[in-house]
C-alpha cells in the first residue's frame, strides 16, 4: 500500500510529484488519484 504523505493540508500518494493544490486541474488529479485507491 503507498505510503500517505501530508502535505500543506493536502493528501498525496506513494511517489506522487508534489504539486499545488491551489489549482482545480491538480485537485482534480488528487481526486483520480484517491478513487484508485
């Protein structure tokens, strides 16, 4: 299971590049990102 990285308040994944939550298109990733989980 990936590891679960808190960062900034966001939620992010294993060895997923870190990227800003302040944009919809990146928040829009997380979510694709959560949902294979």
């Amino acid at each position: 299971m990936p590891e679960i990285l808190l960062l900034n308040g966001t939620v992010y994944w294993g060895r997923v590049t870190i990227i800003s939550s302040q944009t919809q298109d990146n928040f829009s990733l997380l979510l694709e990102l959560q949902a294979l989980l």
